[in-house]
C-alpha cells in the first residue's frame, strides 16, 4: 500500500546509480556522448524534421536515430508505434538496464520527466484533423500514444519490468525532479530500485514558441558569456538506474557512482523568467548541500543549467556566485547546453549523466565559444578540454513555472 | 505510522463552481444536460458538458499572473482556493507552508492547439503570450504564485488513476515535514480537440473539464473530520497483466468495506471501456456513486471529483467512509479509502 506506509528506515539509506543510458545530438550511448562532451563538440546542424524556413532560426541538435532499434521484448507492432521521443527512451533506458544487469522484475518504479512526452504524435493527429477531418486512420493510435504514460509503459514492456510508472513535467526540471524523486523514493522505503530518467524530442511546436519569444540564439548558444544571445534547442534521453548501496552490492553491480543530495523548489516570481537575483535558484543549491552533507567547498564541478539566455544565466551566476562564497574564484562551471542544446524534459536527466561521466572519468566538458564572461560570474568556466580530478559534481536544472532542481553526484571509487 | 488529514475540499465542474454544486448536482443523481461543440469541417457537432460561466467573475482573475491564462488554470485555481479557505482562515495554519500538486491527462489543450495552429499557418507571427501557457507546469505555477506562501510544486501527468499517485505524493511531503499542508489539484480543460479524441476513443464518453482539489494535513485540528485511510499500489497495466488484473488488484488492496460505506467509482456510459471497473467491485451491495454518469468524462477533473465527493459524503456525516475506485484508461488501477477521523481512532491511535 502506498498509505498508510511502512516506517521510513532509520538511518537514510545510501542511493548509488548502477546503470546510465544516454542519447543526445551527439550520439548514442556512454561512449560517443563522452567523448563527445570531453572535447566540448557541438551537435548543431540545419533542422530537418520540420520545416524551419519561416523560424527566425533553422539549427538544432537534433539526434541520428539507428534505422532499426536493438532487440528488445517489444514486437513489431509496438516499435512501429514509437515516436521520436519514444525511441529514445527506450535506447537511453535498454543502455542504462543492460549496464545495471538487471533482469525481469516486478514492482520496479520507473519515474520519468517529460515537457512533451510523444507531443509529435500530438502534432500529426492536429494536423490530420484540421487538413483530412474526415479521415480517422490512425487518429486513435495517436490520441493513445502521444500520452507519456503509455511511452512509459514502453519501456516496461521492453525491458520485461513492472511496476509504478511516474510521469513529472514540471518543464526543463522534469529530468532532474524525476532522478531526485527517485531518490526520494529509495530513501524514504518505499522502493530498493528505481529506473529514472527524462526525454524529450524536437517538435515543431516547442521550437516555434522558443522562436517566438526569441529565446533561440541566431548565432551560438553561449552560456554565461557576456555576448550570449539565446539557447539553442536538442533532443534526446537519458535514463539512470538508482539502488541502494546493499543492493548494488549484494548483486555484485558495478557502481557507478553514489546520488548523496537532491534539492527542489519552486520560484514564483514569473511563468517564464527566474527571480533576477536567483534567490530560489540559491536556495535549492542549499537544500541539496544540507541534503547531501556537503559544502561548496567539496563540489568539484557544475553542471549549470545555463540555457544561454540573458535573464536565466545572469540569476544563476548570481546565485552560484553567492552559494559558492569565497569557493567561487576556483569552482569550475559549465553548460552542456553549449553542446547538445537544451533538452527541455531530458536536460536534467541527461546533464545528470554527464555529471557520471565526469566522475567517472576525470575531465571537465568545456564550452568551445565561450569567451567573455558575464560579469556576474564570480567563477570560472571551462571552455578548454582538460582532465580535473572530481570528486563531487553538482547539477542544476530550472523550469518554466518555476520548479528548480539540484542533483549531488560523488565519485565511487 | 503518520495519519493525513483532509483539511478541505474545492471543485468546479460542469456542475458549477464549487463542491456544493458539485454535491448538489450528484445527489439529484440526474445527468446534466449536454451541449453541442462544433467540431470543424464536420456537420455534426460533439456532445460536451462545459462549465458554466460563474455567476461573478471571481477576484483572483485580477491577479497579475493570471491575466492571460486559459481555462484550466481558472478552474485550478478556484478548486485551489476553495480547498485552502478554511487553512487561510484559522490562526493554526498561519505562516503554513503549502505544497501544490497539479494532476493532469490532456493538460493546457486550448492554448496549445492555438499556438500550434498559429505555427502551421505562419512561425513568425505565432504568439509568444500564449507558448508559455502551453506547458503542462503552468497551471502549478500560477496556482503558486495566486497562494504565495508556496514552498514545493509538482506536475505530474498520467491517467486519471494518477490523481492518487498526486495525493501520495503530498503525503510523502507531508510525512518528510518538508510541507505543513499539501494541495493536491486534478485539472483539466476541454475543446474540439479534446472532444474529437475521446469520439476516437470511446463513442459514448461526453467530454468535459473542470478541476478538483484535496487539501491535506498533519493536524487533526486543522482537518474537516476527514482523515487518509488508505491508497493502493499503482496496480499498473503491461504487457503482462490487463487492466482487468489490474483493477482486481487494486480491489483487493482496499480489502472488504462496511456496506454502510460509500463507493464512489469512475464509471461512465461505455460497457467496454468500464467493463474492468465493473468486474473489480461486481460484488459490492453498498451505496455508491459514478460522478462521470452525471458529469460526463473530464479525466484528471473526473478523478479529483470522486475523492472530494467521497470525502464530502464522510465530512457531511452521511458516511463513515467512502472508497475511491480509479481504473484509469492506459497507465494503472489505484484505489483509497478515506474516513471520518472518529471512526478510525479507534482503530490507528
């Protein structure tokens, strides 16, 4: 029963991430993502899914998806239903179950963050029904499939789990929150394994209302430069298996690395801009350091949300700039934004696993164009390839409306 | 064990703008009327129920944020309202810090088939007022900024069942004392669109829209004389088990009930798509009621009415607990069980 509940455990039990699955604009899977990242590579080229002819901006990083998906447990039938969105997820999570070794289970929550879930699915039943109003082929496929609850059950059938399937969209913090509700629900008891993790694909009408508010840069998405002009938008995935410590460990699992705090908030200051001075943004930051019983001082690295618009990267300077206090001159910071685009519903998750990466392998994604930082910038940020040890790396991920979110990743070694 | 109180209620629906219209409207046990909604490029219009207009333009439509929200988040925001009015009066819960849950199926449908529309006929003058309003966490938002003393927000999307994943999840908030009180909102609007997916889905289903919210508590003494006694797993469907499974399990789960008390189900007006609910409680002789008989079917709205009629129906003393059966359409079957507070403190000192 999910209430009244069992007693939480005593002692907060240790959340470690056993398996990490990941598809971006550069590529599918660990392995090209890291290196990828390692070199601060950017995945932007002309749009080609839509028609971008009359968008004020025609580039995205959009992903190369394999013409047949690897095997897995769903048939025919069901691949051919997969969207974009869908298709990448269930690559990201295949990946991330395959290196966890997991096998078929039952009750395994799968907790998942999505803007749009199969919002192109969405895009092609509208247009069907205004162009073709009386033609009905497909049409209720569409109205079922679009829905991410059903895109989640996907991936349960897939992979041969079951279990509770959560859907958060609180915007851009959506991948974030889904990994910190994860952890959530191994610490309080009510789960030893969680499959986590966010997506979102490239849609027509997202990228017609970041064009529209003029939030797209025309030139090059350069987070927290003095010259930036805009995001650039991306696509794609990534899903994480979380357990507790004893339970990697009694299956003998390779860790990957140990979740040790997660902060959310929600920043009520505007539907779309944060608080200028980054106030939530600051607070959040905190919550997920008491959380994790760290300092600035023992974070290694930051994944800054970082969209490359004026107003979100100035608040988040500001805040990181306070948080870090006199740590700040020497706290390396960067956006990944810069390389793969902001993934909206995915970013959290799949900055989450970059975060992984370099814990695991010991270098700093740079951002290659960043030049000239914004004066709000007490810190600096990388924009050279280099190895660094780290130990802790902290992520941060902001969405319209205002919910915030904070992952503390530490190396396991 | 942690007890959950209930602290208030807030609905509006096809019914009107508050749980006594609501009320009323489900004891009269007479479906409402249905409107025509023109469908474009067909000459038979779809059957809808559609809220009505509210007698006076309610004063939190003045507030700055909502200035050019669509429906979905009036309807939030009332049902919001309405549920916090009795915390926002009592001394006990000042300086409370509030918890916001918003559960939602289809989500902000009206302002996204405008701004899509907008798209396809021409990018460059597609409005950017309205793409913000399109996202799902938009209506958390605004119902956060209108309540100001906000500390944690969270949409989730799911099917209706999901609207008890919501409440769960203000539980866990409440238990972890990140939150002294826990709003939890299913909300949904409705348009063509809407009502031209449902005709795909299920031919007898009138599509409607409307919002209703649960206020949640630590505090007896903040509490309507309702507390939390139960919610099932997510019972939830695969390739390996049916919905017909699965809403049995979630029966089993909410275990034998008195028959004095209430079953406040989610069947409708489809033989097929309510066949598994039907099976599930086929041997249940007490009273019960199917609000979407009556309102018609407004998805995540339809599943926060069955909790605020079921917790109604206990806080007016008709019932000394009522039963919440949602066998949602493509994601689980859940169910809880909500109960006057002496009636359970006996039993769970």
């Amino acid at each position: 029963m999910l209430f009244p509940t069992t007693s939480s455990p005593r002692t907060p039990v240790r959340v470690v991430v056993t398996g990490a699955g990941i598809i971006t604009g550069l590529g599918t899977g660990w392995k090209p993502n890291a290196e990828g990242f390692r070199a601060g590579k950017a995945a932007f080229r002309p749009v080609s899914q839509f028609d971008v002819s009359r968008q004020r901006v025609k580039t995205a990083a959009e992903v190369d998806l394999p013409a047949i998906l690897p095997p897995t447990r769903l048939g025919a039938r069901s691949i051919a239903r997969l969207d974009r969105a869908g298709a990448m997820l269930v690559l990201a999570a295949l990946e991330a179950w395959q290196q966890a070794g997991l096998e078929c289970a039952e009750n395994l929550p799968l907790v998942l963050g999505s803007t749009a879930g199969g919002m192109l699915l969405g895009e092609a039943y509208y247009r069907q029904a205004v162009r073709q109003p009386q033609r009905h082929r497909q049409q209720a496929t569409r109205a079922i499939y679009y829905q991410p609850q059903v895109q989640a059950r996907m991936v349960l059938d897939a992979l041969g789990f079951s279990g509770p399937i959560t859907i958060i969209s609180n915007a851009c913090a959506s991948g974030g929150n889904a990994i910190g509700h994860a952890w959530d629900l191994i610490r309080c008891g009510q789960a030893e394994r969680v499959v986590a993790g966010g997506y979102d694909a490239l849609g027509e009408m997202v990228f017609s209302g970041f064009d529209s508010l003029q939030a797209l840069s025309p030139t090059v998405c350069r987070p927290f430069d003095a010259r930036r002009d805009g995001l650039a938008l991306g696509e794609g995935a990534a899903v994480v298996t979380l357990e507790t410590l004893e339970s990697a460990q009694r299956r003998g699992a390779i860790i990957l690395a140990e979740l040790i705090g997660y902060g959310t908030s929600i920043d009520q200051h505007h539907l779309t801009q944060p608080h200028p001075q980054g106030s939530t943004t600051l607070m959040v930051m905190k919550q997920a350091c008491a959380s994790a019983g760290v300092t600035p001082e023992e974070i290694d690295y930051i994944n800054a949300h970082g969209t490359g618009t004026v107003l979100n990267d100035r608040s988040e300077a500001l805040a990181i700039s306070e948080w870090a206090g006199s740590r700040a001159a020497t706290l390396p910071v960067s956006s990944t934004k810069a390389s793969i685009g902001h993934l909206l519903g995915g970013a959290g998750a799949v900055e989450a696993v970059v975060c992984l990466m370099t814990l695991r392998e010991q270098w700093l994604p740079p951002e290659i164009e960043f030049e000239t930082p914004d004066p709000a910038c007490k810190f600096p940020i990388v924009n050279k390839p280099q190895d660094a040890r780290v130990n802790v790396a902290l992520s941060n991920s902001f969405g319209f409306g205002g919910v915030n979110a904070t992952l503390i990743l530490r190396r396991w070694a | 064990m942690s007890r959950i109180f209930v602290a208030g209620l807030g609905a509006v629906s096809p019914a009107g703008w508050n749980v006594g219209a609501l009320r009323d409207t489900l004891e009269k046990g007479e479906p409402l009327p249905v409107q025509e909604m023109a469908r474009p490029g067909w000459e038979k219009p779809l059957p809808a129920r559609l809220v009505p207009n509210p007698s006076l333009r309610p004063e939190f439509l003045s507030h700055p944020r909502l200035r050019r929200t669509s429906p979905i988040t009036h309807y939030a925001a009332a049902a919001a309202l309405e549920a916090v009015a009795g915390l926002r009066t009592n001394p006990e819960a000042k300086n409370c810090r509030l918890g916001i849950v918003v559960c939602l199926q289809s989500g902000c449908v009206q302002y996204s088939c405008r701004f899509y529309d907008e798209t396809l006929k021409n990018p460059a003058t597609a409005s950017p007022l309205v793409f913000p309003e399109t996202v799902y966490a938009a209506p958390a938002s605004h119902v956060a900024a209108l309540l100001e003393n906000v500390v944690l927000a969270c949409s989730l999307v799911g099917d209706p069942s999901a609207y008890l994943q919501g409440v769960s999840l203000g539980v866990q908030w409440l238990e972890e004392n990140r939150v002294d009180a826990c709003l939890v909102i299913g909300a949904e609007e409705t348009n063509w669109i809407m009502a031209d997916a449902l005709w795909h889905l299920d031919r007898h289903a009138i599509v409607t829209a409307g919002a209703g919210a649960l206020c949640l508590c630590r505090e007896a003494k903040l509490s309507s004389g309702v507390e939390l006694a139960a919610i099932t797993d997510s019972q939830t469907y695969s390739a390996r088990r049916t919905r017909m499974q699965a809403a049995a399990a979630m029966r089993g789960q909410l275990g034998e009930s008195s028959p004095k008390e209430l079953l406040c189900d989610g069947i409708g007006n489809s033989r097929r798509t309510d066949a598994a609910e039907f099976a599930a409680w086929r041997d249940w002789t007490g009273p019960r009621i199917s609000p979407k008989r009556i309102l018609g079917e407004g998805l995540m709205a339809a599943a926060a009415w069955q909790c605020v009629a079921a917790c109604d129906a206990v806080a007016n003393g008709r019932f000394a607990g009522a039963n919440v059966s949602l066998v949602g359409s493509n994601q689980q079957a859940m169910g809880a069980r909500f109960a006057a507070i002496s009636h359970l403190s006996g039993a769970r000192p």
